[in-house]
C-alpha cells in the first residue's frame, strides 16, 4: 500500500467551484476538490498543457464572489 508523502492535509472542498484563470486571460468553470497550505486539486473538463502558469479564484458555497 502507498503511504501519503504529502506535507499538508488536505481537506475536501464539497460543493466548492472556481474559475481557472490563464496569463492568456481564459476562464474556465471547474469544481474544487480539496485543498491544502500547499495546493489544491481542480477537477477540470479539459485539462491544461503541463506548465501552464494559471490562477484558481475560489467560489464558496452561498456568495458568489472570489476568495
């Protein structure tokens, strides 16, 4: 069995969405995960090129504005 090499735990992010924001200016709706002091996890519909430099606002649950 794998053991967890993460340094943060991770907490899971139910209901959550965001938007993906790229250095191009593309926005892109995604569903949050989990998240962590160290990242999080998007789940997305397509995915980004490898080192595709992106920003994620975070949209609770009730308000709608970024975090």
């Amino acid at each position: 069995m794998a053991t967890n090499k993460r340094r943060h735990q991770r907490v899971r992010a139910a209901g959550a969405a965001a938007h993906i924001r790229t250095e191009t200016g593309e926005v892109t709706s995604c569903l949050l995960d989990n998240l962590s002091a160290g990242g999080c996890f998007v789940r997305t519909w397509k995915p980004y090129p490898l080192g595709t430099r992106v920003q994620v606002d975070v949209i609770p649950v009730g308000p709608m504005k970024p975090l």
